[in-house]
C-alpha cells in the first residue's frame, strides 16, 4: 500500500480544511517527513505543526498549491526541499499508416484518371476560428471569418479563460455554460434559426427522495436540463458534421470546475442538411451570443466550422480545393 502512495518523504504538499474541527497554521504548506504502514493504515507525519492546539478533522492533502507548483525551499524536520518543475519528454515516436494493396484494376483505372486530372476524393476538415468574449459582455457579436466553399456545420464551444494554468483545472479546454441566454446566427443576412435559441435552464421541480417510489430520476426533473431548441439545433448541426452522435446526454451544466461529473456544452448551427453545405466565400457569419452576467470571467469562443476540402490529383501535381 505504501509503495503506491502518490506522495513521498520530503513532498511539500497543502493541507486544506473540509469541515471538522481544529485550525490551520502556516497556511497548511507543509513538508511530509515520514510515512510509515500499519496493518493497511498510512500515517503521514510533517515537519511542523500544522493545526493549533486542538485536534485537527476534516482535511485533504494536495501536491501542489491551489493548482500550481510549490516553488518554495523551505526545510522542515530535517528535510530540504527542492521547488516543485514539470518536465515533458517525447522519445522514438512512431507514425502507424495501415498499408493496403489494391486490386490491379484498381490501380490501372487510378493511373488512367490521374493522367486526365479527374482523380479527386473529399475529406471533412475542421478550421478553428477563435474569438474572445470580455467577462463583463452580455450581448455579444461574434464575426467568423470562414472563407470557405463548402460549409456543411458551425460548432461554437465558449470556454472559461480562469485558472487554466492549474494542474487540478480538469475543464480548461471544455465548453461551458457560463450563464448563457440567447444566441442565434447571421449567415449571408439572414438569421437563423427564424427566432433567438433560448439557452436558459427549463425550469423542473426538484426530486424528492422516496416519493412516489421513483428509482431512475430522468434528468428533466432535476431541474438542469437544456432547453429543447438548443438541443435539436445540436443534434441536427453534429449529424451534418459527419459525427455519428448516439445521444445528448453529455449536454449539461457546467457549473464546478473541477466536478468530472460537469457536461460539455456548445451552440451549433447545420449549414448543409442532407448532405448538402453552404458557400461563406464572401459572404458574412455572425454569432450574437447573450449572457446574463453572472460569469465575469473572459471568454475564449472556439468557432468550428467544419467543411469539405477535396484533394485532387493530377499530372500538375496536388491540388486542395476548399
């Protein structure tokens, strides 16, 4: 058991207090000096005191110090410690492409069609179109500058720039829900869907343990779930995305950072239903998104627009058409 603790002799870890009784002192950074095993019992003894004189319940111990590395050197019991550095290391990495040998006639009428430059074939790419959102906007415009030919989806992921330097932020790349109200998008001058996109929590009676003998809560009667607009306009947008989505139940709340519980959220629009997609070469994309100002943090909206680019073959050489 002690061999697959994750912490050691002469850690500088954080002590934080949960509930329970006894103070902290020196602001819980404490230095580890010994752990020993007792019958299946880890005792972990630190350099200095770290609560008054009363008994100290109610605790959790963490590597690192609100989320970052301790960069102190401070000794305790006899222990020095050395500032806390993170170190990555890529070694003899390997590119694995399946090999695949075609049928000789195959490989003649490929041979014939790249002599007449009519070899071609569509992949679905992905084009990122970042935008920052100040904490104190409510009605935001949003300008995406997608020159592209052949737009099939618009997936906009709005994620919260706070604490994403912090080992212990599970959610920094996430989409979060942040207090949204309302979007709806502007394409070539008109908008679309024909009214705003309600993003508001529908309101639910919350669950009563035991009453009527329920056994699975469906997650509308708890209160947190999504509007139903919202919903199918995501739906529509990532099957037209070419993403084979089987349900939606990981749209939810994003209420606790570092909770792994917390859903993954965005606003989406379809641009080519059935298979089809819209041209935005020239022509204006706008997202007006609207908060009600309960986050003030800043926001970093992802814009991905997700479209066909088609790679073509020829005497000439390759040529990427988009």
């Amino acid at each position: 058991m002690k061999s697959n603790f994750p912490l050691r002799v002469g850690q500088r870890v954080q002590i934080a207090k949960t509930g329970g009784a006894g103070v902290l002192v020196n602001g819980g950074a404490v230095n580890i000096t010994s752990i020993s095993d007792a019958g299946g019992v880890l005792t972990i003894g630190f350099g200095n005191n770290i609560n008054d004189a009363a008994a100290l319940t109610g605790v959790t111990i963490s590597a690192t110090n609100d989320g970052s590395l301790f960069t102190t050197t401070a000794a305790a019991g006899g222990h020095a410690v050395v500032p806390q550095t993170v170190a990555y290391k890529v070694k003899n990495p390997r590119m694995i492409v399946p090999k695949i040998i075609p049928a000789p006639a195959f490989t003649k009428a490929m041979g014939a069609a790249i002599a007449k430059g009519s070899y071609a074939f569509d992949i679905v790419s992905y084009t990122d179109y970042p935008i920052n959102i100040n904490g104190s906007t409510t009605k935001s415009t949003n300008t995406i500058p997608a020159d592209l030919s052949r737009v099939k989806a618009l997936l906009s992921v709005p994620t919260e720039q706070d604490r994403v330097d912090k080992f212990d932020n599970v959610r920094a790349l996430q989409g979060r829900y942040m207090g949204a109200e309302s979007y709806e998008y502007q394409i070539n001058n008109r908008m679309v869907p024909s009214r705003l996109v309600e993003l508001s929590r529908e309101a639910h009676g919350s669950f009563i343990l035991g009453q009527y003998n329920y056994i699975n809560v469906p997650s509308y009667a708890l209160g947190s779930c999504l509007a139903a607009v919202h919903t199918h306009e995501v739906e529509k947008a990532l099957s037209d995305a070419d993403l084979d989505v089987r349900n939606l139940t990981f749209l939810g709340k994003t209420a606790v950072n570092d909770d792994l519980t917390d859903g993954y959220y965005l606003i989406a629009r379809t641009l080519g239903p059935y298979g089809m997609s819209e041209n935005l070469m020239g022509i204006s994309a706008n997202l007006y998104l609207n908060y009600d100002g309960t986050n003030q943090n800043l926001k970093l909206l992802h814009n991905f627009a997700v479209h066909i680019r088609t790679i073509q073959l020829g005497p000439s050489g390759v040529v990427l058409r988009y």
